[in-house]
C-alpha cells in the first residue's frame, strides 16, 4: 500500500488567501502546478478548496502532493545499506567506496540509488530517489537522501544558501606545512568531459584545509588533513589539493597515484544542516574507513 505524501499546517491569520500560506510553505510553483493538475489536494479543514480561498486563523490546511514516478531505467534492487538516521522526510547512508550514488553508464545497477528505491518500495513509500549530497563512486562516507520531491526543494534552498555544511578526510601527498584556505575558481577542461581545472573563466570555489598529521608510510611523505568545503564544485577537493601540490593519494585523474592506495582516499565524515520540517540544526558524523586508517596508523 503507497504512503502519499503530506503537507499539514494551520493558518496563521485572518483574510490570507490559501495560495498565499502555500507558498510561505516554500511550496515551488512546479510542485503546485502538480498538486493542481497531477491528483494531488488541496484541504482546508477537510474540504478541498482552490487557491483562491480566503483563510481563516487557526484553519487546518493539508496539502496531499501526486504520486511521484521513479524512472523508468531505474530498477530496484535489495542489498545491506549502512542507514545512519531515517525519518519521514531523509535518509542518511553511510556509503562504502567503489560504490556509485546513481547508476552510469558504466555502473547501470549497484548503486545508493538503486538499493534505496528498493528499500522504499518493500515499504511503500511512494519517492522517486532524490540525491541531496552526492559522491563521487570512489569517496565514501555520508549521503544524504530526501523521500519527497518537495523535500528536496527544500534542502536545495539551503544548498544555495550554504546552510549545507559537509566536511571530509583526505590523505594526501607531501606534507603540508600549514593550514590553508582555497579560494580558485573551477571549470570544466576544455578537452575532456570529466576533468576539472583551475581557470580563471570558472566557478567561484572556497575549500578550506586543516592539516591533522604528518607521516611517512612506505617512505613516502604523507598528511591526514581535514577539509571544509563553502562551495560544492564538481571534483572541487581533489582539483583543489591537486593545484596546490598535494593530490589526494589513489586519485591518479589529478595526479595521485594508485601505488599507496586503490581509490582517491577522501571521506565524508561530516554533514550539517536544518531539519526541512523542524528547522532544528543536525548533524551527522562518520568515521574514516579502516583502509584509511591503517594507511595513516602505520
């Protein structure tokens, strides 16, 4: 049985047109449009109503939003996933390396998504997947997932108001001497459809770095360093530590290499922001994989 999805608030003042608390809601006029014209509803106080309505304080208000289409080429499918927190509106995984976020070309089945689209179907929870925060395949560590298309509007606005805050581990090459603050703008390589580069022409990017540690390991100079990211540019930390000198290890598309460690060695170790519904602050923290951790505890 599908658990549609529902808006439910209480006017907050005499004479509002309802069109207008909807949209306090943070209701996109996309998601409206649908309610409207794709089987969703509109309840004041249990009695449908169009947006023209004229409220009154205290009116009990529920938006009943369409059902949502998964795509067609995604299947579902069931396997272990690490859920590091579920409610009605996200659901956070800790997800392991070499493992994609959404299916590619090269990966169609395997992925957060695929698993979680099974995980939703087995309990009717009537999503399509929404990815808020993404990984790269071979970075590992917290992801945050939203059950509702409206959700996910919901976080996006905060994404573009930085209320979104995710920090990383890395290991990287050379020692670096000090803590150091990134801001270099970054654009797509003009030859290639993958790679990213430092280039005047590009986006605004801010990449903070804390150095924890200094180390050898099979005599090459290494640093465990932590790293805050203020903007979320595709490759932003692994272009980033690779213009100045100290790519991540394993990461040989920016000049790491693949002889100390199989996989760029970067983790997501931290995520915070506001709860879409409570707006309370949370926040999630992961540990570095033991790979990881045997590199640096040589």
């Amino acid at each position: 049985m599908q658990m549609t999805f529902k808006l439910q608030f209480q006017a907050m003042e005499d004479g509002e047109l309802l069109r207008e608390a909807i949209y306090k809601q943070e209701i996109s006029s996309r998601a409206l449009t649908d309610i409207k014209y794709r089987g969703g509803k509109i309840l004041v106080n249990g009695e449908e109503k169009n947006v023209r309505h004229i409220l009154s304080k205290g009116d009990e208000i529920t938006i009943i939003f369409p059902e949502e289409q998964a795509s067609e080429h995604l299947q579902p499918e069931h396997g272990e996933m690490n859920i590091v927190y579920e409610d009605e509106a996200l659901l956070i995984i800790d997800k392991p390396p070499f493992m994609n976020t959404i299916p590619s070309r090269e990966h169609p089945t395997g992925s957060i998504a695929n698993f979680v689209y099974g995980y939703f179907k087995e309990r009717g929870i009537d999503s399509t997947i929404h990815v808020v925060t993404r990984l790269d395949r071979d970075t590992s560590g917290l992801v945050c997932i939203a059950k509702h298309r409206h959700i996910h509007h919901l976080m996006s606005l905060q994404l573009e108001q930085g209320l979104v805050k995710k920090e990383y581990e890395a290991i990287v090459h050379g020692h670096i001497s000090t803590d150091v603050s990134i801001i270099l703008p970054i654009a797509r390589k003009s030859s290639s459809i993958i790679e990213r580069e430092v280039r005047e022409d590009g986006q605004f990017a801010h990449t903070e770095v804390k150095v924890l540690k200094h180390f050898l390991y099979q005599k090459e100079p290494l640093s465990h360093v932590r790293i805050k990211l203020h903007t979320g540019r595709t490759h932003q930390i692994r272009v980033h530590m690779s213009h100045i000198g100290h790519p991540l290890i394993g990461d040989d598309l920016y000049g790491g290499s693949k002889e100390l460690y199989d996989r760029q060695a970067l983790h997501c170790v931290r995520l915070e922001f506001f709860h879409p519904f409570t707006r309370e602050k949370i926040i999630f923290t992961s540990e570095i994989v033991e790979s990881m951790k045997k590199i640096i505890h040589n």
